[in-house]
C-alpha cells in the first residue's frame, strides 16, 4: 500500500495526484480510500473554514463524517498547492466514494466540480448512474441519463449497460428491454457485460421468449460471455417454463459459442425430459455425456443431481438398458457419486433381465462402499435366482437381506425353502427354515414338517432334533405323530424324539406312543419303554393336576 504524507513541505506536481491512484489497481484504489477512512482524528484547513460552504474550495461540511477526512486532506492538498483538480481527478473521487458507499460526499465532489465549471464527461456520467444503482436509485440515474443526452454527450455501451443493469436490480426489467432496443436503434451495440446483465433479469421476470431471443442474436453475433453461469440459469428457467425445445437451444448456444459444458447442464435438460416422460429425448442427451465422458472432465464444477441421473437408470433398467445405465452409472462412481437408490435401480434391473450374476456384483460393490440397499431389491433378485433355476444364489441373496436388517415375508422365506428342497438340498433349506424360525416367522409349518421328515429319512437325526428343540422352544406347534411314523422301525431315533417331546411339554395325547413303547419292548429295550412310559404318566398326572386347579380357581 502507498503511504502518502502531505504534512511535509513538497512540491506536488499537478501530474502527481490523479497519477497515484490511476496507477492503481481498482482492488488498491479502494484499499487506499479504505484506509484514509479509518485514519484517526485528522484534519484540513478545510475542517476549520467557518463557513465551509461560502466557495467552491470547501465543498464540505462544517461537522464531517471522520472517515471522510483523509481522502480530504488528499483533495485540499493540492488545492493548496495551486494545483486545480481536473475532471479526472474528480472522476477517481467519485469512483471511490461510491465504492465506500459515501453518498452524500459523492454528491458534494460532484457539485463541487461544476461549481469550478468543468463539466461532467460521459466517464462521469456513467460512474455516477452506476453509483446510484448500487443505491437502487433509477430516478437519480435516469434525470443524469436525460441530462447526458441533454448536454449532447453520446451515450456509450456502457452507460446503456449501466441504465440496464439499474432497471434489472429494481426489478424493471421492461425499461431495460426499452434501453436495449433503444442502444441498437442508435448503432450502438450490446457487448457481453449488457446480455449477461438483462438475461438474468430476464429469468427473474419470468420472461423467457424474450431471453430466447436475446440469447438467439447474441450467439449470431458470436458474443461469448465471460460468466458462464448465465447459462444454467437459463436452462432451469426454460424448463420451469415447459419450454424445452427452447432449453435445448442454451445447450446447443454453449456448444456453438465454444462455451464448455458441463454434467450439471445435461442433468438439467434429462431430469426435465424424464419429467415430460420423453425418454427418447432424455437417453439421446445421455449417449453424449457418456460418450464424451463429460462426467469424468477434472474442470468440470457442476454436478449432475441425483433427481436428473436416478430416473433415467430406473427408467433405462425397466426397459431393458441396463447395460446402459451401468456404463452412465459407472462414470458417476469415478466422480464419487454413491447413491443407493441407483444402486438398487441397477439390482432391480439385474434381476429384471435374469442377470444375478450383475446383481451379486452390485451388492458386493454396495457391501464394500457401505451402501444401503432396499428389501425390494433383495426380493427381485432373490426371485432372479430362482426363475434362473439357482436356489442356492437365492439363499445367499436372503441370507444378505437378513444381514442387512430386512426381514424376508413368510412367502419369500417359502419360495427359498420349496425350491432348495425340491432340488435335494434338504439341509439346506433345513438352515432356511431355521432362519426363518429365529426371525419369528411361524407360517410354512406343512413345509417345515416335510423338511424335518426329509432330515430324519436321510438318517440327520441330531439337525432334525435340533430344528424340533429351536420350533418347540419358540411355540410353533408340530404334527409329532407324523414324524414318528417316518422312523417306524428305527426305535431308538423315534425314542430320543419322544425324549424331547415330553422334556419340553410337547404334546398332551400320548396315545400314539404306545406302539413306540411295544416296539422298545419287543426289542428287548425294556428300560428305555419303562423310563418312557414313566415320563408319559408324569406328564399326564401334571396335565390332570394343572387342569383341576383352573377349575377350582373358576369355582372360587
């Protein structure tokens, strides 16, 4: 920062004072200006005229603002140095002012500087209007407008810019439609500053034929702006107006203006066309993104959001393009994108098309990411598996839904049992059952019975009396007599079933085991009939006892 000292005696040359801040750059001009601001309680032979107003040498108040006083002390020292300010110089101060928000001072340098007979130029002008946009004040702009055109002082591109972009911050943006016309009526023509300030207050004012357009001419003229972001506005404005086709010639106006575009563009335009249900539109947008990989650009700022990309892949995997969308979904991925929603579109359209072996790889892709995935996916590819006449890739995708704290319905857990057990995988569907049993799901017992009868056929007593203690241990009631007439001639296994029955209060009427207990004799397992028989009576002892001191409660 330059520190300037007008308290030592020096010569200033009439070159010197607008030169200073003219070599600056705007950033330091205004850094400079800020710190004369916050300087302490220093002042000019100005502050102690006591008529502050009686010439054009004191164009200040008696009691000034104290971060006013060096910018004056700046000011009053060339004056007393018999240096005249020139319009330039006033033009510098009344930039910076502006840019300080000072006003009222403003007003003053600018009476001043008629007061002292140099008139405003069009750099004046232009400033001042400017000036008072940042103060939302269009009937001062437009009186110095007027007067402009009064002094015969030709309006420049940037004061029409300037009027413009006044009346669009006001919100009047019809005047700065007139102003536009009006420029171009004269010859005077609109540069990139004037569309990029009217096409935003265009979007804002919901007039979007007229900002189609005006876009149209600007890229006839081939006038590229140097803030893009004009664009994206007016792709969702065109699509929140229903206008697609229009939307669709922002992107085309990027392309031909060389402007790059970006994920976040297209995603604009798709989402609205599967909005519109023109997919055909939607999917033509996306074979370009893909194939110029535009997703994967590293300058690429704007995404693409998940309400743009997620209805295209459900709609791409309903309709058999699953390929397609694995491919787009792929690209998102590399871009970090990890959205299970169109994970499970992606697991939903596996399973649709009968690709489980796609599915399984999505889900281990889901599982390593820490990715949540939905029942319904698990359901289509678990009946995936099983149309493709793979039970055991089925039992896996259940065992995966459990684990992923969903809990299968009755009819699924039947479907994984039936088929396992109908492709001789008894044991199999024997830890389905079990799952099933443990997860409180008590329907499907006529299949249960068939697999525990299946378990004790093929000689797996000890799993079928696990299963028997894990359903009796959770209330789920057995046809016991069923199972004992599979093990007719295989006493022993058919004695330590009944062991269990009665340990656990399986069953009240023992009738049907007293062929059992002839069989044990006949055998010569004479201790095994009596320890047998003695377990029956003591159950039904207890039975009758537990019974009459209901009845005795009732009578009480």
């Amino acid at each position: 920062m330059a520190y300037i000292s007008v308290s030592k005696p020096y010569q200033w040359s009439p070159r010197v004072f607008p030169t200073i801040p003219r070599t600056l750059n705007p950033s330091s001009t205004f850094n400079l200006l800020r710190f004369f601001s916050s300087t302490d309680n220093s002042t000019s032979s100005v502050d102690q005229n006591p008529n502050p107003d009686s010439g054009p040498e004191a164009p200040w108040p008696e009691n000034p603002n104290p971060e006013n006083v060096e910018p004056r002390r700046y000011f009053n020292a060339m004056l007393n140095e018999g240096i005249e300010p020139t319009r330039h110089t006033y033009n510098l101060m009344i930039w910076g002012f502006f840019l300080l928000l000072r006003l009222e001072t403003v007003k003053r340098f600018y009476k001043d500087m008629k007061s002292r007979g140099i008139s405003p130029d069009v750099v004046t002008h232009n400033t001042m209007i400017n000036g008072y946009n940042r103060f939302k004040m269009m009937d001062e702009a437009e009186k110095l407008f007027m007067e402009m055109k009064g002094r015969n002082i030709a309006p420049t591109v940037t004061s029409y810019t300037t009027m413009v972009k006044g009346y669009v911050l006001v919100g009047r943006v019809d005047d700065g439609l007139r102003l536009f016309d009006e420029m171009k009526s004269f010859g005077i023509k609109p540069n990139d500053v004037t569309y990029t300030t009217l096409l935003p207050g265009l979007c804002d004012a919901e007039k979007m034929p007229e900002a189609r357009s005006i876009l149209k001419k600007m890229v006839e003229k081939h006038i590229a702006p140097k803030d893009n972001s004009i664009f994206m506005k007016l792709l969702t404005c065109q699509c929140k107006s229903s206008n697609l086709d229009a939307a669709t010639d922002v992107l085309k106006a990027m392309i031909r203006l060389s402007i790059p575009t970006e994920d976040g563009h297209y995603g604009v335009l798709i989402e609205n066309f599967c909005k519109a249900e023109d997919y055909d539109q939607a999917i033509e947008l996306l074979d370009k993104l893909i194939e110029k990989e535009i997703i994967l650009r590293p300058q690429s700022s704007l995404d693409m959001e998940p309400s743009a990309y997620n209805p295209m892949i459900q709609y791409l995997c309903k309709h058999g393009q699953r390929g397609k969308a694995e491919i787009f979904f792929r690209q998102l991925m590399k871009k970090g994108v990890l959205d299970s929603v169109a994970f499970n579109y992606l697991l939903c359209g596996d399973s649709k098309e009968g690709n489980p072996d796609f599915a399984f790889e999505i889900l281990k892709i889901m599982d390593r990411r820490g990715v949540s995935r939905d029942a319904d996916s698990y359901k289509l590819l678990i009946k995936s598996s099983l149309n493709k006449g793979e039970p055991a890739d089925a039992k896996t995708a259940l065992d995966s839904m459990i684990e992923a704290g969903h809990l299968p319905d009755s009819s699924l857990f039947r479907s994984v049992m039936e088929s396992l057990f109908e492709d001789g995988r008894v044991q199999t569907a024997s830890r389905v059952m079990k799952s099933m049993v443990e997860k409180g799901v008590k329907e499907n017992m006529d299949l249960v019975a068939k697999i525990l009868e299946a378990l004790l056929m093929r000689g797996h007593v000890e799993e079928a009396l696990g299963r028997i203690d894990l359903f009796m241990h959770n209330g789920c009631s057995l046809d016991f007599d069923s199972l004992l007439s599979v093990l007719s001639g295989k006493t022993f296994n058919a004695y330590s079933i009944l062991c269990k029955i009665v340990e656990k209060g399986g069953a009240s009427d023992w009738s049907s085991c007293a062929d059992l207990i002839k069989s044990l004799n006949q055998e010569g397992n004479t201790k095994q009939a009596d320890i047998l028989s003695r377990m029956i009576k003591d159950e039904e002892k207890s039975h009758v006892s537990k019974k009459g001191k209901k009845h005795a409660t009732v009578a009480a």
